[in-house]
C-alpha cells in the first residue's frame, strides 16, 4: 500500500472517532446533567394570548416563550372547570378514571394511590415544589386567606401559599356584570402599588427564589398564577396597554342559542346570569386582557431568573391553563361548557436542546393528559403504566409528524355532557348520552353556530361520531353503573 493511500485511510479513521466521540458527548452531556422542570400554569386563561393570533391581548413573555419553543394548537382539556382539570393534568387520567369530576373532592381522596406528575419526579430523586395554586382551589377566597385546603401533600417536598387582597385591593373597581354579584362576578379592579402588591407578582417572586435555592440540583418547580381568575386585578400600568373603546366583543348570531340542547341552553347565559351590556363587555375584555398581560410580565420575570441563573439550558418550560373560557362566545360567560372556546387551551413546551424545532407549532390534536407521559420521557423516568395520556415526544421532534395517531379528543363536564373534538367535527351529548345532542362541521362552521345534530342528511356522520364517543368514554373509564349510581346519590 503506498503512503498516500495510509494517510488517507488514516484520516478517515480519525474524522470517524471524532464524530463518534462528538456524538457521544453530545449524548452524555445530557444524561450526566438530568433536566429540570419549570411547569407554569395560568387560571381560566383561553388563547387570548398574542402569540396565539389573538389580536388585542399582549402576552410578550409568552411570545418569546413560544420563540423557544413549540406551540401546540389544538390542545384540549378533560374538563372544563378547575379542579377536575388540574386533577387530569397532574394524574394523567382521565376525570372518569380518577374519580375526580367538579371542584368537589381531592384527587388523592378519590384515588388514594395515585402517582401524581410531580410525585413522580419526587421519588426519582428531583427537589420539587409548589407556588400557589396547581391543584383546585377556591379563587378568590383561598388567596384571601392564604391556603390551599384541596392540595396534594405527596406531590411536594416544599410549598408555599399565596396571601393577597384579590378584590379588596385599593384602586378603581367595576362590576362588569350587573347581574352577578358574588365571588365570581367580572369585577375589575385597577389596582394602585407595584406588581408585588398582588398575587400573581407574588407567586412569581417565591417561584423565582425558589431557583436561587435550588439550583445547584434537579427541581421539578409548578407555579401557578391566578389571573386572569376572576377577580380581575391587575395594577394600573396593564390596564393602560388597552383601549377600553377599542375592544371588540366575539360576534355571536342573535339566536345562537336556540338549537343548543335546554339542559345546557340557559346555564351561564349572559342576559340571565351576567347582564353585560355592550358597553360593559368592553369594560370587562380590558380587565381580562389587563389581567393576562399582568400575568404574562410574572411569566416573564421568573423565565429571566432562570436565564440569570444559568439554568434556562437545562430546564424545560412548560406553560398552558386549565381550560379554556367563554367571554361572551354563545351569548355566554365562563366555564363548563363543551364549546372549542371553553375547551381549547393555549400550551407551550421549550426544550432547550431541541432548537431546530423552536418557534414553530403543532395543529394534531392533543390533550392535557398527555403532559404527563411527555415529561416523563424527556427526563427518562419510568412514568405509569396505567397513564391513558401519550408522550408528545415525536410531535416535539417533528410538530407534523406522522408519528402522531391521536385523532381524538375528549372533553366530559356537568349534565353528563361528553364531546369529541376531531379535526373536522365536534360532536358532544348529554345526559351521558340520554338527552340531546350537538353536531358542529368545524371546517364549515368554526364558530359551532349551527347544530346539525338534527338536520336531515347527517345521520351516518352522526351515528360514526356516536360510536367513536362510546368507545373513547370506555377507554376513559366510563361505566354506567357508576353514573347511575351519582345520579341515584344526587
């Protein structure tokens, strides 16, 4: 062999070793230093955020999250309404599995050996924490108080309760709906002080001291921020961001509500329940848009804490709500319906190691109960066989992948309300299928304005969206003989 040759071969040898070796490292440098968690979570928050295509709410934190990282769509809840919601997140499950459906109850009372998302990482060795509210509780009273009476204790090593005015706070405060004036009502308040003053600048300040103490070592840390939960405090300078004569309302049809089923019809109807005026919704848009965007500054303060310490390479980000909201979409208000608007919410995950795929999204549908199984897996542990969420590992990889087979999502709420949402459809029924139903064609109708449920020419459609609800209810744990039973308990 002639010398020309074995220096040639010998170059190729070493180019192999150094890209093995490159490789490897790469490899090692992740498993050596194992990810943190930084999970963030807002209160009744729908996608108005501006990152999401909304177009009057400021959300600038949450952008540059979306920046570095994916935005996933077409993300739906389980429940629309907080503690069942925040129980199918943190379980992985299902409410018909777990047990847990409304605000009533605890998960752990309802499960008691369950294996929370954050007690998984709890037993691998991670240092984990809460700030505010993760599980349900009861907003504004348990802020006012500064408790958290339907927590998970084994799902922390350390916590921290927020105290705060919510309503009480000095400055201007409105009454956005005349016709409710309980603890729930739009009540605003321009609030006078500084960010601190309030409990959202507050969970972000022990959220962000948290990372300072625990640094050195691998945290899983949840915080979760009130707003935009009503009461809609937020201080002065958020409100000043907006126009209150510039919002504009979502335009619904006058007799929108005529062909949605009675049991559902009139519950959280606004010209029963709310008494917003059009002059009002504008007044109440800008407090729920201020209250977003004072929740957005929060989120931003804790993501550059964590860009100031070091940590924002090695810490995946996730931030969604815990459902979706009706501000004045159907001529109602709130939660607990089975609408896209209530059943939509906004998420996000950065992971730093996977820069090709920031700043992009995912429209497959997806759900709340897959976070779980993601988180899971990107930090190899071992999750739960008994998980009914899928890992959303190859939609990070690839936010169209083909790897992706969820075709479905489920959503259940009051009145035995149960709805599948496919790319095309949403079909939904009540009375666990005993009553009425609804049909929406989301590529001809986004808006869910017409109810095909009981047009002619729909009966094939409606009979195979039947039967895919039948056999996901099962798959999600649904059991007659259970919901006799609550029905006989009521």
């Amino acid at each position: 062999m002639n010398p020309k040759m074995i220096r040639t071969r010998f170059t190729r040898f070493l180019l192999g070793l150094t890209i093995i070796a490159g490789s490897i490292t790469g490899m090692t440098s992740w498993a050596e230093e194992q990810p943190n968690v930084l999970f963030l979570m807002s209160d009744d928050l729908n996608t108005a955020l501006s990152g999401f295509g909304h177009p009057q709410c400021k959300t600038p934190e949450l952008d540059k999250l979306a920046d570095r990282g994916v935005r996933f769509e077409n993300m739906h809840c389980q429940y629309p309404v907080c503690g069942a919601s925040r129980a199918s997140l943190m379980s992985g499950l299902y409410p018909y599995t777990n047990g847990t459906l409304g605000n009533v109850g605890t998960l752990r009372g309802n499960m008691p050996d369950v294996l929370t998302m954050s007690q998984l990482f709890r037993n691998n060795g991670y240092h984990v924490g809460r700030v505010s509210k993760i599980y349900h509780m009861g907003i504004p009273g348990e802020i006012i108080a500064g408790t958290a009476e339907r927590d998970d204790p084994h799902s922390w090593d350390e916590v921290v309760n927020i105290k705060a005015p919510e309503q009480n706070a000095s400055g201007e405060k409105t009454n956005w709906s005349p016709k409710n004036d309980s603890s729930q009502s739009f009540t605003g308040v321009v609030a006078e002080g500084d960010d601190l003053m309030h409990a959202d600048g507050m969970a972000a300040s022990h959220a962000i001291d948290f990372l300072r103490r625990h640094k050195d070592k691998p945290f899983f840390l949840a915080c979760g921020f009130v707003r935009p939960h009503v009461p809609l405090v937020a201080p002065k300078k958020y409100f000043d961001r907006y126009d209150r004569d510039a919002m504009v309302a979502p335009v619904v049809p006058d007799d929108d509500l005529e062909d949605v089923p009675k049991i559902i019809r009139d519950y959280k109807r606004n010209s029963t329940t709310y008494g917003v005026t059009p002059e009002l919704h504008k007044g109440l848009l800008e407090a729920y848009y201020a209250s977003v965007s004072f929740m957005d500054a929060q989120v931003g303060r804790v993501l550059d804490a964590l860009e100031e310490l070091g940590l924002a390479d090695n810490t995946i980000v996730v931030f969604t709500s815990d459902h979706g909201y009706l501000l004045g979409h159907h001529h109602k208000f709130q939660k607990q319906h089975l609408f896209e608007e209530a059943t939509r919410v906004p998420f996000i995950v950065s992971v730093p190691w996977m820069k090709n795929q920031h700043g992009k999204a995912t429209t497959r549908i997806t759900e709340l109960i897959d976070l779980y199984p993601t988180l899971a897996e990107l930090t190899r542990l071992t999750a739960p066989n008994r998980l009914q969420g899928k890992s959303m590992l190859p939609l990070l990889k690839n936010p169209d992948s083909n790897d992706w087979k969820k075709e479905v999502a489920f959503t259940i709420s009051r009145s035995g309300g149960e709805s599948i949402r496919t790319h095309q459809w949403r079909f939904t029924q009540w009375d666990h299928g005993e009553g009425s139903m609804e049909l929406y064609d989301l590529k001809k109708d986004p808006g869910e304005f017409t109810n095909l449920a009981e047009h002619s020419g729909n009966s094939g459609q409606l009979e195979n969206l039947k039967a895919q609800l039948e056999s996901k209810r099962r798959e999600a744990g649904y059991s007659a003989g259970k919901s006799a039973k609550k029905k006989k308990q009521k």
